[in-house]
C-alpha cells in the first residue's frame, strides 16, 4: 500500500511471491528482492513494458500484454494468500483435482465450502478472518485490474475496517501452456483436460520482450 499510494514515488514491485516476504524477530513480514521494480506514473492508464516476475503471480493483462500497473502487483499479492491459506503452491500435480489453486479455490467458495482450502495442518483458525482473506483474495485475483481493489482496500478489508464484498466473478489467470502457445486469452473458465498437458514451468525467474510466446517465465514454488 506504501509503495503504491504514499511514497513520493510509485514503485510497482513486479515480483511479490511467497519467497520475496520475509519475516523478522517478531514475524512481521517485510517486501524483499526489489530487483525487478519499476517506477509508476499513476496519470497514465498502464506502461507497456518487457514482462519480467514469476510464473503463476503474473496478472493476465501483463503476462499476455505487458501492460504494467500496480494491479499486478495486487493480483500477485492475491496468490500468495491463497497459498497461505492453502499451504500449498499455486500450482501442484499432487492431486489432479486440485492443480491450479484458483479453480480448486473457485470450486470451493461456488459450494459454499470455503473453508475447506483451509491447510489441514493448522488446527485452529478464526473462521470470519479465513472467508474473509478468502473474499480478498479472489477480489485481488480478477482479469480486469479495474476490478481489482487498491491495496490501501485490501488492507482496510483484511483487517475488517471495511466489509469485503462477495466475490462473483471467477478469478482469472494464465498458465504457461497458454504463454507458450502464443494464446491470448484468458484461464477464467473450463480448464478441463488442460491440466495434464500443462508443462512444467523453469525454475528461475527471468524476463522477456515477447510475453507471448515466452517460455521462461517460472512458477516461483
């Protein structure tokens, strides 16, 4: 929220995934590696720019465009806390039912099972606190990065001074199998049968100046 809408100047991180927040003696996290941050005139709509972060934390608009807003720095922040909650990368073949975290996230809140993304090793949770981290991430995760909410909201929503809304759209996202093939449009509906043909991603982030057909952006696990 401070490097998007206080600091003097505004810095859009690019790169915020679970290894770039570290936490300190009394485990308040702090926003590292900013190797990959760019500065943002916020008088202009986007930048267009050479798309550079981790796979599976990249907006749509930005890995397929490379449309560049501080959106996409909330759409990664909406991954991470799914993966929180979770426990789990936002990509995993271990159960496929359960690959991309958005559809297995998705599936879940649509049956009123929203809990149920809950890491099954933490035994005890505040249950408002987790539908409504739920709520925000899913909000944070939207294909339009108008319908992503500031972070200054986030934080207001996270911490209940504002009521997060019910979310009725279903996030979106890109998988590399899509960046790979030079497709255009965005995983926001059936993914069925994709799952198993979806190549694993490399393991080093990287950048490039043709988001479409790039295959080096990684996961980021």
């Amino acid at each position: 929220s401070y490097l998007h809408e206080e600091s003097s100047i505004r810095v859009v991180h690019r790169d915020i995934k679970a290894s770039n927040i570290l936490l300190d003696a009394n485990l308040n996290p702090k926003i590292s590696d900013f190797g990959l941050a760019k500065l943002y005139d916020d008088q202009k709509t986007h930048v267009s720019t050479k798309v550079a972060g981790t796979f599976g934390y990249l907006a749509p608009e930005y890995a397929m465009r490379g449309h560049m807003t501080e959106k996409i720095d909330v759409f990664a922040f909406g991954v991470v806390v799914l993966e929180t909650l979770a426990g789990r990368p936002n990509y995993s073949t271990e159960d496929e039912n359960k690959v991309y975290i958005f559809e297995w996230v998705w599936e879940l809140y649509e049956d009123n099972r929203p809990l149920d993304v809950v890491d099954p090793r933490l035994e005890e949770f505040d249950s408002e606190e987790v539908l409504r981290a739920i709520k925000v991430a899913l909000l944070c995760t939207q294909g339009s990065p108008h319908q992503r909410p500031p972070m200054s909201r986030v934080v207001a929503m996270l911490t209940g001074d504002v009521e997060a809304p019910d979310v009725v759209t279903k996030p979106s996202y890109i998988t590399e199998w899509q960046i790979k093939g030079g497709n255009t449009s965005y995983m926001s509906t059936d993914v069925s049968g994709q799952s198993s043909s979806a190549p694993r991603p490399n393991s080093s982030t990287s950048q490039t100046s043709s988001p479409f057909l790039s295959s080096v952006i990684d996961e980021g696990r």
